[in-house]
C-alpha cells in the first residue's frame, strides 16, 4: 500500500505489541483494517507516542512537573476530515490508588484553546510523524528488535503491566 493511501484511524500501544485501525483508501473504496500486531514499536514511534505527555496533563490540568514520571500517553484516535478534524489521546496515569486509563476529550486541530496544539496538528507535527512512523512499522517492518524499545524502561513495566 502506497504511503497516501494509508488513513490512520487509531493507534494503541498493546502489552504487546500494538494495535492499529486504518482506512485503505482506493477512490470510492475505502475499506477498514483493523491490527494487533505483536512486534514490539521501534523506539523513534514510542518517542513520539510520549511528546503527548505535555498536552495530556495540560487537559486534564496537571502540573507537569508532577505527573511527567506517571502519565504514560498510550495511544490516539483520529476523527472527522477538513476543518472537522479532531483527536483523543489516551494514558495510563499512576496514582496513589493504582493505575487508571484517561482519555481526553475529543479536541479540534483548529483549536485555540492549547498552546501545543499547532505543534502537535501542524503539517509534519507530533501526529503527523505518528502516522508516518505507524506506516513504516507495517509497510516496512520498522520494528523494535528488542523486547523492551523504551528509553524510560520504566514505561515498558508500566504499559504492559509487568511491574
């Protein structure tokens, strides 16, 4: 598949591996294909996964300084098209209660509201380099040859919930 064909709908980091759900796009056609694959993400696709810690705590109103060790950004989805599009992030956040799953709200690439968000939504931005490290993880095998690519080694434990 041909790298402009490829329309990245979710991505998640998996205790293995990940999952991806993607559109084929072929003019009229555009059929669904959804992937749990268990070959660990290569290291420069966990980097970043992680450049969302900022823009999860600062929706959920977070320091960052004091949740930068225990937000872990697992994943995204991708909605709408044109001037409607939109995303959730999703984290797993370590608390004094154990650990709990967050999602943002859904949130405009227009919006005004976040000072990141041209970063993370601005052509070859955070999400743009996402997909493109998605693409080449399945239409290249750009993988991890390790078992653990995490540069925090700790994110690795915590993801896949071997701690």
């Amino acid at each position: 598949m041909k790298k402009d064909n490829f329309e990245l709908l979710k991505f998640k980091v998996l205790k293995r591996g990940v999952e991806v759900v993607y559109k084929e796009l072929h003019g009229d056609s555009s059929p669904r294909h959804s992937i749990d694959d268990e070959k660990y993400p290569h290291p420069d696709l966990i980097d970043i996964i992680t450049k969302f810690k900022e823009p999860m705590a600062d929706v959920f109103g977070f320091p960052l300084d004091d949740v930068e060790n225990k937000i872990h950004p697992t994943g995204i989805s991708l909605h709408g098209s044109g001037n409607k599009k939109s995303f959730i992030l999703t984290a797993k956040l370590e608390t004094d209660f154990g650990t709990v799953a967050i999602n943002t709200p859904r949130i405009p690439y227009l919006s005004e509201e976040y000072p990141w968000i041209e970063e993370t939504t601005k052509d070859k931005g955070y999400i743009d380099q996402l997909k493109k490290e998605i693409y080449e993880y399945f239409e290249k095998g750009k993988c991890s040859q390790l078992p653990i690519p995490f540069k925090d080694e700790n994110m690795y434990d915590f993801i896949t919930h071997t701690n």
